[in-house]
C-alpha cells in the first residue's frame, strides 16, 4: 500500500514539474504596437487642413509609409450637432498611406473639425470659422462677368397664409443690370432662409431670380418672405452665380 501512493505521489510530481518546464517553453505572442495603441507617442499621422468658402480638405498621411488606420471624421457646429461626417474614413489595411477629404458647412458660424481613431480618441481637432460676404440695403453689388445688383429697402404687405399665427409679408425688390459686360450674360440669385430678430428662420415663398441680360439691360424683381407679425427681419442668406451658384451671401436688413 506504501509503495503504491509513493509511486503515485512520484507520477504527480513529475507531471507536475513537466507542465512547468512547458510552460516555460511556450513563447506568448508580443504584442505589435499599432499607431492606434498610444495616440501621443505612436500616431505617426501628419492632418493638414485647406480652406476655401465653406469647404474644409484635409489631407491625411502616414508618415511612416504604413497602411492608413481607420478613423472618423465630423465636423461639429456650436451646439454640438454633427453637420458633416466620414464615418469611417478608412479601412484599416486596404494598403493605401495617405488620402483626401473634404467637409462642409451651409452657414456661418464655428465648426469644429474632430479626427478620432478606432479607440474613439481624439487625434486631431481644430477650429474653423466660416464667414460669407454681407451686404447692406442698397449697396452696389458687382459680380464677375459685369452683373450689377442693388437690394432695395424691403416692404411689409400682408400675407395669404391663413393659420393659428398671423403672417406678414415681407417684399425686398431687386434691380439687376448688365452693366460692364459687351455681351448677355446670366444672373441667378436664390433666397435660402430669413432670419428674425427672435432667432427663428424662415424659407421664402418665392426668392429665385434667373435671368439673361444684354449689354445695359436692366430688369427688376423681387424675393418675398411670410414671417410672424411680432417679428422683424434680420438678415437674409442667398446664394448668387452666372451659371453657377457659386456664392453665399448675407444680405442685412435690420434698421
């Protein structure tokens, strides 16, 4: 009996110290550093930012030659609402070490362009603030092919909309002419929104102009806005062109 659980007690013993030895034999996988592990010391990314009007490109590289990682791209206005996103904006391992994009903005305003990694760190944020040209009741405005506008002081008339809040109409006329170009040219100018003087915007009942005009022709038109009768406008947000509508402005009718 003795010798039987000795021999037992020398078995496990020895299966015990032989799972020990492989134990030790067995080499644990080391973990490769990635650029997404610490994004201080390991991010070797180079973002750059281009800008025009309301666009924002950054450019993207690995500095190092290695495959771009995945990320994700927004651009954030004030409140914090996200108004445009790559989500993501690269696929870890499709082989590529450097890229473009470009982000952008309908309004004034700052934005907030964020860069985060895979981990949801921030990697890269800056500010942008976008800004359009304004201008003043009756001021000459000049576009490039020789087209002269003037925005003339708005009139208050009263509205067709019948609903729970009462409306007022708001008429801003419009005098366009040829005034430098030898040949006809085109005008097109698009009312997007309203602005009152309690913050709330508004969409126009009709605000498109798209007009041809010879040498020295001159047409009128108008833009109309439905707005609250408590209120008073503030500004205006249009955009203008010859073929394209290329151009945001703010045109400001407080007085």
């Amino acid at each position: 009996m003795y010798m039987k659980m000795k021999t037992r007690v020398i078995i496990l013993l020895t299966v015990f110290f032989l799972l020990v030895t492989l134990s030790g034999c067995v080499t644990q996988p080391e973990k490769t550093p990635t650029i997404l592990d610490n994004k201080k010391s390991s991010q070797p990314l180079s973002i750059t930012a281009e800008y025009t009007e309301k666009m924002v490109t950054l450019s993207i590289e690995r500095t190092d030659g290695g495959k771009l990682p995945e990320l994700e791209v927004v651009l954030v206005d004030q409140t914090g609402k996200t108004v445009d996103s790559h989500k993501p904006f690269y696929i870890e391992g499709a082989g590529v070490s450097s890229e473009k994009l470009s982000l952008s903005a309908d309004s004034e305003g700052v934005y907030t362009i964020v860069v985060k990694n895979k981990l949801n760190e921030t990697i890269y944020q800056t500010n942008w603030t976008v800004s359009f040209p304004h201008y003043k009741i009756n001021d000459a405005v000049l576009i490039k092919n020789g087209i002269g506008i003037v925005f003339r002081p708005y009139q208050i008339g009263k509205s067709s909309q019948e609903k729970d809040v009462s409306y007022k109409r708001i008429t801003i006329p419009i005098e366009v002419k040829n005034i430098e170009s030898l040949k006809e040219e085109r005008i097109r100018i698009d009312a997007q929104s309203l602005k009152v003087d309690k913050g709330y915007i508004y969409k126009p009942r009709y605000g498109y102009v798209d007009e041809t005009l010879n040498p020295k022709e001159e047409v009128k038109k108008e833009i109309a806005f439905d707005i609250p009768e408590d209120t008073e406008p503030i500004e205006m947000h249009g955009l203008l062109g010859d073929f394209w509508l290329d151009t945001d402005f703010i045109l400001e009718l407080s007085k």
